[in-house]
C-alpha cells in the first residue's frame, strides 16, 4: 500500500510551546525543521530552521485552523 503525501504546516515564529505541546497531543502529526529563505525586513534571502508540522493533507489542515484560533486567544488575553 503507497504511503500516504504528507504536508506541512510551518509555525509561525513566537507561537508559545503550549500550543505546540496541544498540537502534537490532540493531532496525528510530527514535529520536524525545515530550512526555508526568509522574505521580509532586514532578513531578505536569510536561510532559517523553523518548525513544521506534518501530516496528511486533512489533519494538517485542522491543525492550521486550529493554531491560528489559539494564537488569535492568545494575543487577545495579553
């Protein structure tokens, strides 16, 4: 049986590991690092590690909604 196409979802920069931690408990997908050129401000062209999720397309899909509605919680109770 073919393998599953596995997705990511990058997390943005600053999301507290609370919700990092929530992720990986409630959802089917693995933490990994991806290498990717930055294209903003004064990091134009810099190469960075940041974390991902992956998974299937569906779960990292959930995942995505899931996070921005915690990070949006989140800046709302500061």
């Amino acid at each position: 049986m073919a393998e599953e196409e596995q997705f990511d979802m990058l997390i943005p920069p600053g999301t507290p590991r609370s919700i990092i931690a929530d992720v990986l408990n409630k959802y089917n997908v693995e933490l990994v690092t991806r290498k990717e050129r930055l294209h903003f401000a004064n990091m134009e062209g810099d190469v960075r590690e940041l974390l991902a999720f992956r998974g299937t397309r569906p779960v990292v899909e959930e995942v995505e909604q899931y996070v921005f509605k915690k990070l949006e919680e989140y800046i709302g109770e500061e």
